[in-house]
C-alpha cells in the first residue's frame, strides 16, 4: 500500500509501529507571523522519526524583490536537501502540520515537483494523530549528510511560470486560495499592493477542510470544484494564492477528488503584484 495524497492518523501509526522500511515523517509547520514557531513546536514534541521542514530555508529559494516571498529553490539544490532527510526513491513520504495542512501541502507538491510520487499529507495532522493513540517526542532523528542527491525526475504535477500565465491569461481558469476580504482587496497584510488577478475566481482554502481540521470527503470536494469552475477541466486550472504555499492546498484538494492535472503558479500574488504594470482587479 502507498499513499499519494492523503493518509490517515491509523495507517501512518501502523506503518511505524510495524517498523516500515522506507518511511520518511517531515514535520512542516510554520506561522507566517512569526517564523521560528514551527521549529519551537517541533522542539516541544514531534512525530517519532520526523525531521522538521522550515518554509523559508527549506521549501523556498532566494528571493529578488520581484520574484515573491516564498520562490522555489534550484531543483537540484532542493534533490540534495531532501536526501540528506533520507527521501529516495523507494520511500514513503509523509508530511504534516498542525495548520490544517496549510504549509504541509507546500512540502508535498514540491515532493511531486521533484519527480516523487509517493508521499501523503496526514489528514488531520497532530491533533488526529494524537486522536489515533499516537504519541510525540522530543528525540531528533538522524541526517544523512553524505546521501547522494535524489534523482530529478519529471514533475508530478505541473506548474506555471508568470511569464507563461500573462500570455495564456484568457485560457485558464486562475483559483485564488486566499480568504475573500484579501482577495477583493478590501485588506492586505502581507503584500505592497492589494487586489487579485484579473479573472481569478475565489477558493479559500479552509474551505477544503472539515471542522476537525481533516479534509471533506473527495466526493464534497470534487461537487466544490466542479462548481466553481463550471465546465473548465482540471488542466485549465492555475491555482495560486499568496505566496505559493496555500495554493498547494486547493492542487491537493482536487487531486483528493479525482480532478487531476491542475498547475500551481508559485510565484502567486507576490510575485504578480511586484510589477506594476501587471493588471489588478478588485471586488
């Protein structure tokens, strides 16, 4: 059995209860407001095995001024840096927070994106696995600091440079993760100017989950999509949201229900608003 987008708390225990060969627990949590909080609960206590994944040193690359807050690093520099947490080929990843998989799913499209195939968000995260009997410690697992860089393969999932979305704009269908008052404009805390992209149509996020943190059933979600996007296909999607990071959310939402092949633009509004002679709408 693997598992490509969702595990539960139960299958995750009893693959490391039963000493699974190949399994790989990367903790991803994270606070936009104060960037060493994810590190400080991790400190506090983690899953057994986990190694602890920082949104803005591990999943992001350098950043121009231009190019977003939360860019994507070199592929190859990201190929050795998820070796040296033991990911190869043959593993099993597993990735979670305790954000409502709200950082975590950026850790699992970039998995993707650098050609693995098996690795799951745990649905629920730490509370459900505490829920399922699971317990958290404060031992670090081991580095293989001199593991040969993972071999790059073709991306999963697809992904769309700005300068291919400005050209392909009237094509596609651009979902905006963000919650509505940022995505009408009415606030932005985060970004110099505020507003969306022209078309773009409004998911948050948050709206992919249950109350209990975990994610609707695929048949809720698949109804959700179908009818926001009223006709489009999954390959005409193009999600984004801020910076990149809960957009991955709505990709996985709708891998979850069978609508397979829609593309993240990484760079999302902080990149697109950089430049000021790129449209902006609001309402």
């Amino acid at each position: 059995m693997t598992y490509t987008t969702l595990i539960r708390a139960d299958e995750l225990r009893a693959l490391v209860d039963g000493g699974a060969k190949d399994l790989v627990i990367l903790d991803a949590g994270f606070d936009l407001a104060a960037p060493d909080a994810g590190q400080h609960a991790y400190d506090e206590g983690h899953l057994p095995g986990a190694h602890y994944v920082h949104l803005e040193r591990d999943l992001s690359g350098p950043k121009t001024g231009r190019n977003g807050r939360h860019p994507l690093p070199d592929r190859a520099e990201f190929a050795r840096r998820i070796a040296r947490w033991g990911v190869t080929p043959a593993s099993q990843v597993v990735v979670y927070d305790r954000q409502g998989a709200s950082f975590c799913a950026r850790a699992w499209w970039m998995l993707k994106w650098i050609g693995h195939e098996h690795v799951a968000v745990l649905d629920g995260g730490v509370a459900a696995w505490l829920e399922a009997g699971g317990t958290l410690t404060r031992e670090l697992p081991a580095m293989h600091a001199d593991a040969p860089a993972y071999p790059l393969g073709a991306p999963r999932l697809p992904s769309l440079p700005v300068d291919e979305l400005e050209r392909s704009l009237a094509q596609v269908r651009v979902v905006d993760a963000r919650a509505p008052e940022r995505y009408r404009g009415d606030v932005e805390p985060l970004d110099p100017v505020a507003g969306h992209i022209p078309g773009a149509l409004n998911r948050f996020f948050k709206d992919n989950l249950e109350p209990s943190g975990r994610f609707r059933p695929a048949d809720v979600l698949r109804a959700d999509f179908e009818r926001l996007l009223a006709g489009r296909t999954a390959s005409e999607v193009v999600h984004q949201c801020g910076s990149g990071v809960t957009a991955c959310h709505n990709v996985l939402a709708m891998e979850i229900a069978g609508l397979r092949g829609s593309r993240l633009y990484p760079g999302s509004w902080s990149e697109w608003c950089a430049d000021p002679t790129r449209p902006v709408e609001k309402g």
